[in-house]
C-alpha cells in the first residue's frame, strides 16, 4: 500500500448471452461420432461377445443417430444418447433372432407337435397293486417294513414316527430309504425277487 488512493478499476462487462448453438449436421456429427466412439466400441463388444458383430452394432448405431440428429439436444449427455441407441438395437437384434429360430418350425410341424405328444411311458411303479405292496411289506424285515407302512401308508412325519418308535429321526430317514431299496428289488422288473439281508 502506497497510502495513496487507488482508483478501483470497473470490471469489464461479462457477455452473459448463451453460447450459439451448433449446426447439426453430417459434418458435426462426424466430430461428435469419433468423440464417443471408443465407448461405443467397448459397450457393442461387451454386449456382443464378438469383434465383427460389436463393429456392425456401433455403424449401425451411428447410422441411426445421424438418421434421427433432429432429436438430439445438443448440451446433453451425447454418449448417453448414442448409448441408448446401442443398447436398443441390440435389444432388436436379439428378439429378432429369436424370431427366425421359431420361424424355422413350419406351422404344420408345430401343429402337429401340439396336437399329437409323444405318449409317457407309465412308470413300472404304476402297475404295482396295493396287495402285491402287502405282500412285499411281509417279505422284509419289520423294523423297516414298520417305517414304511407309518410315512408312505399313513402320511406320518420323521418326528411322529421317531416319537411313536423311540427312535432317532435320523434312523427314521435310513430305515425308510433301506425299505424302499428292498421293496423296489421285490417289486420292480429285473429284481431278483429277493430283498437283501438287514
């Protein structure tokens, strides 16, 4: 400080008019294009999986921005934009080969799948009557015969079978899946008609 009096300068007049907006067309989006197109690249080959498919995504993508350039507003997020192109072309491509896969079935091949489905076979199990089970049940040892007959006759629980039996539920579960085992060698096609030694 001098201790004179020094005159305060008035700030020059800040131009507060808002920038011109650009010109969109061809040549602009040429810059704007090669400004975001490495991102582009990476989001195709992401989605893609494939170098020569991501390449055909991102030139159709800029194909189709520059088709709809009227619609961008130039100040906002540009690679959002382009993105959003992307991700909805991609999302075409995929419903259309979705498409041409059902498409390869004829309508009369696939009327005629409906129509007439290959036929079930019924499960040997099916043909086992409630006396042959019986019979079945008096052939193999009485613990697990026991077991059985509470879970798979009487819809008991491992906990109620283990209570009324004394047993542990553990017990319960290994008695039940070594009387089936014996059953299924008595009843089954191929058995030996033999059940297995406790």
């Amino acid at each position: 400080m001098t201790g004179k009096d020094e005159k305060v300068q008035p700030a020059s007049h800040v131009d507060s008019r808002p920038l011109p907006t650009p010109t969109l067309d061809s040549r602009w989006f040429a810059v704007f294009a090669r400004e975001h197109e490495s991102a582009l690249n990476a989001t195709a080959l992401r989605l893609c999986g494939n170098a020569a498919d991501a390449r055909d995504l991102v030139q159709e993508t800029l194909l189709k921005g520059l088709e709809n350039l009227a619609r961008y507003r130039p100040g906002t997020d540009g690679r959002a934009w382009l993105c959003t192109i992307l991700h909805h072309l991609f999302i075409d491509r995929c419903r259309a080969r979705t498409r041409e896969r059902r498409a390869d079935v004829s309508a009369e091949e696939l009327s005629e799948r409906l129509a007439a489905p290959e036929p079930e076979a019924a499960p040997a199990w099916a043909a086992i009557g409630p006396d042959e089970l019986r019979a079945a049940l008096e052939r193999i040892p009485e613990e697990f015969a026991t077991v059985y007959r509470l879970h798979a006759l009487e819809g008991r629980s491992y906990i109620e079978i283990a209570e009324r039996l004394g047993i542990p539920k553990a017990t319960v579960g290994t008695r039940l899946i070594r009387a089936r085992r014996k059953l299924k060698e008595l009843l089954m096609p191929g058995g030996s008609g033999k059940a297995e030694a406790p």
